[in-house]
C-alpha cells in the first residue's frame, strides 16, 4: 500500500538551530560488533570496531510496588509507536536490541568523504563516550532508557548523488531529502539480503536509516540542510526493505561544541553528538516540544533544558514513559513517596483519578531532577548557544494532555479523504483506527480548536514551573544567556518546603481543572530532599 509523507503530524518533528529558527520536521546485543560495510565506488579501509555493552545497570526498583495512597503500574499500555504506525510512520522500537543503517551521501560537489570522517561517524554512533565530548548514541540511549535500549549498526557504502550539486539539491527544500531516499531505494548499494536484517520487525521497511552529507549544515528555514526525520513515500517490501523511517542530517554537526568559558580550568573536547541524539529521539517517535510556531505563543510549554526541546540534558520523564522506559507510581489517595532521582532510575508519580492505563490520557506526571546522569555535563557547561541544564535539584511537575482524537471519514468530501473533529476524542487506543495526539506544543500543529486567550490554548506537554507565570521563554538568541533566563530556570523546579496546588494560572479549564473538565484533586508538597531520593507528600483535595 502506498505511503503518504505528507503526514501533518510528522511536520513538527525538528531540530531546533543554532540562530534560532526553524523548519518543520547496532552491534547485535550479544555479540557486540559495528562493522562498516565498504564504500562501493570510493574504497576506503575502516576497519571493523568491536563495542561492549558498557551499561552498568543499578539497583532494581524498589520493592514497596504499593503503599497506602498509591500503587506501582504493573503496566503502561503502548508506546508512541503503536500511534505512529496508524500514521505509516513506522518509528524504530524503543526497547531492546536495535539496528541502525548509517547512509553517507556524497553530493556531486560537496566535501568528499574520507576514512578520517567515516570512523568519527562510526565513533559519534556507536562509539564510548571517550570517544566524544560527551556521549555517543548509543551510549546515550542505554543511559537514558536505564538499559533498556541498545543501539548498534553499521555504516554502508558511499551513496553518490551525482546529478545534483549542492545548490541544485537545495533547490528542493525540504523534498531534499525524500530526493536522496528515493535513490536509496532504487540503488544497489546496499543488497537485498542486508536490508532484510535491518528490518527486524519483518514489515517491509528498513527499521531506521540515517542519511547523513558531508556537507555543512545552514540555519536557515527555507535551506535543505539542515536536520529533521520523515516517514518517506515507499511501498512496504519484505523481500527488499525500503526506507520509511528515516533522519537527514549533516555529518558537520560532529563539529559543534561547548562555549568557550575561560573561567573553568577545562572544556569538553572531541565530536559532538547533541544533533544526532535529538534526531534519534524522533527515529523512536518522539515529538519537539519547543513551541515550533514562534509567533504563536511568546514562550516554550515544556521549557528549553530537555533533549527534545533545544537539545541538551537527558529526555523527560513523559518521553521515557512513552517510550516503554518506565512504570509509574500511581497516586489513588493522600500518600508519601520516596522518589529517585530520574537521572539514575525508572521512577515517576502519575496523578489522575481513573487513569486509562495508558500514556494516551491527561494527568500529571512528576519526576525527581537532579542534575547527573545525562544532565550533568550539560548542567556544567554550556553547549553551544544554548542555556545551561538545572544546576540544583528539585521536582519537575508535567500536565500531559496525550489524549487521541480519531481520524473520522468525512461525508462532504466525494474523494474519499478524511477529517479530524474536535469530538472526536476515543476513550483509549485502537488498533488498526487512525488516531492522533490532539493537543501540540505549538498552536499550528495541534489537532483540536483552541481558545482565543492563546496563553490558554491545550498543550501537549506543560511543565509546570513554581513561579506560576508560565514565563518559560521560547529561547530567541537575544534571550540564551540572559539575566532573566537565569532566574527563570531557579524559579522552575519544586524544592524543599514547595507546594503544588491546581490553579488557573497553570490550567486552561480554571483553577482545577483537567482539560477534559474532570478535578486535579490533589496537592504536591517536597517536604525533603536527600541526596537521590525526594520525599513527596501528596494530598488528596
């Protein structure tokens, strides 16, 4: 059957540039080998790499799964993928052993590839973290998903674009890239037999590929260079895998780095990895949470310091609980909570009365920040042109409105297409039935009408800062840095002696209120915090 890449929901999937603008969107576990596969009309030796599993896992969770007022999940009901694929966007599987097929494009004129570039790539991929300022793919993932994910692949032959230059391609614009897929599939670089092992999952596509030039990247919105993930326009074959799942980036983000601060006796050094991660948080369905509108609303609902936002720190407890990362606990009456920190281990509180079990619901969800784990390099230094992670502790406090609204065959169109409605909300995930996430981070992008007060509007993902302004700004480069960003980013977190209670200054029903009009119910207090763990008193209303 016939995909169409011109998926509404996938055109928020972005990267978030340096200037500020924007535009739209393994080594077999086991036997722990990344090979490159060898450059087809440009031979150049790499040499195979052999990569540990060098995740340490930590303790198990705690054992107290009940307590009066709440009770650990036995279960999270989906994943962001089971959406996706109602939409053929057919997002790589977020847990367990998973292939990657890194495609080097060589444009007619661009800057030719070479071994020193292939074995960076190979080291930014599936590299150690020595290998890079920070961290590699796929060491990041193992940490992020508390070892539930591991990534490896190999690296192909040099894929030539001859009949373009990079001006001509860049002509394209965003089909850019749907340009270099469709000569991917129609290419032999890579046989039959190869693409069947990275489609793991037996559907007919390449389970994850990254296209990657070797030319630089541009911030600017109207350029085909720059990074994003699309659900390419191919049949399913299972006899020949195509590409559907797919990343366009350029190999030159390798050379990002840290701000320069003199005052500190040494800067991270070596490839950059940030681009690539964030890219990889979409590859396993993940959305942006920036505000990708601009002018819709003057500030950012999730806040700047995340992986899926302005590309720094570790993701969010909702990303990893999407992800099929973690199993809340979830409050039913006026309790206390020992949680960890969410650096370091899978816990999480969900509040909502009559919780659907699923992540395709409305509810709060509170994770334990602390700045180590993935956050803490970016919490010591500033990547470029971006705010520092939280250098304190404390609780991050999300409103998540998940909820699906389905895709209804619409009687006026004779051509058979289809509507979204505002009623169209579904109680739970179905299978086989097209549905989308309604609400989004940017007003464009949602699927739901909205209020007229545009601070009202239903977000997506809402964190909830202390000072109860919602003055998480939407980071134009005249505010990176600034003295106000400064003492927004001390006045978001929940710290000792912090209480939550449900008013209008945060929901955009009243004080209260879910967006599906049901009560909040419930009050958060931090009464300690020490070391990992935060003690939180939740009261029922």
């Amino acid at each position: 059957m016939k995909k169409n890449s011109k998926l509404k929901f996938l055109l928020p999937m972005l990267l978030l540039g340096l200037s500020g603008c924007d535009i739209h969107i393994t080594i077999p576990f086991g036997s722990n080998k990344t090979s490159l596969l060898p450059v087809s009309s440009e031979p150049i030796s790499i040499p195979s790499v052999d990569r540990s599993d060098d995740y340490t896992s930590r303790e198990p969770i705690s054992a107290v799964d009940k307590g009066k007022g709440y009770e650990k999940a036995a279960n999270v009901k989906y994943t962001l993928r089971d959406a996706n694929e109602q939409l053929y966007w057919n997002t790589l599987n977020s847990t367990g052993n998973q292939k990657l097929l890194i495609v080097p494009v060589q444009i007619s004129n661009a800057t030719r590839w070479d071994s020193t570039m292939l074995t960076n790539l190979e080291k930014a991929f599936f590299g150690y973290s020595t290998d890079t300022n920070w961290q590699s793919v796929r060491t990041f993932f193992q940490e992020s998903s508390y070892g539930k994910l591991h990534l490896s692949g190999e690296i192909t032959g040099v894929l030539q674009i001859n009949d373009y230059t990079i001006s001509s391609l860049n002509k394209e614009g965003q089909n850019a890239s749907n340009i270099v897929a469709d000569k991917f599939n129609n290419s032999n670089l890579v046989s039959s037999a190869k693409r069947k092992e990275y489609d793991q999952d037996g559907d007919g596509y390449i389970d994850a590929t990254i296209f990657v030039y070797s030319n630089a990247y541009e911030n600017s919105s109207s350029t085909a260079y720059w990074a994003w993930c699309y659900s390419a326009n191919q049949d399913s074959n299972r006899a020949t895998p195509s590409v559907n799942n797919y990343m366009w980036v350029s190999y030159t983000y390798i050379n990002d780095s840290y701000e320069n601060d003199y005052s500190k006796p040494s800067i991270p050094q070596g490839l950059d990895t940030h681009t690539f991660i964030h890219e990889m948080g979409h590859i396993i369905g993940l959305d942006d949470y920036y505000n990708t509108g601009y002018d819709d609303i003057p500030w950012d609902p999730a806040g700047d310091r995340d992986m899926q936002s302005f590309n720094v720190g570790d993701h969010n407890i909702y990303s990893k609980m999407a992800l099929g990362w973690v199993k809340p606990y979830v409050v039913t009456d006026s309790c206390e909570i020992q949680l960890r920190t969410s650096a370091l281990y899978d816990d999480a509180i969900l509040i909502k009365d009559n919780w659907n079990g699923s992540i395709f619901d409305e509810y709060l969800l509170i994770e334990f920040y602390t700045p180590q784990g993935m956050n803490k390099q970016d919490a010591e230094y500033q990547y470029e042109g971006r705010n520092y992670m939280y250098d304190y502790s404390g609780l991050r406090i999300y409103h998540v409105d998940a909820r699906l609204v389905r895709k209804i065959q619409s009687t006026k169109n004779r051509n058979g297409s289809y509507e979204i409605t505002n009623g169209g909300y579904t109680s739970d995930f179905v299978k086989n039935e097209t549905c989308y996430v309604g609400a989004s981070n940017s007003i464009s992008n949602q699927y739901l009408t909205y209020s007229q007060n545009r601070n009202n509007y239903i977000r997506y993902l809402h964190l909830i800062d202390k000072g109860g302004n919602n003055t998480l700004k939407a980071g134009t480069s005249s505010s990176w840095g600034s003295s106000s960003t400064k003492i927004e980013a001390e006045s978001t977190l929940w710290t000792v002696g912090d209480t939550f209670t449900a008013t209008d200054a945060y929901f955009a029903k009243g004080k209260n209120k879910f967006n599906d009009g049901t009560t909040v119910g419930y009050s958060i207090k931090v009464s300690n915090i020490s070391g990992d763990v935060a003690t939180v008193v939740i009261t029922k209303n």
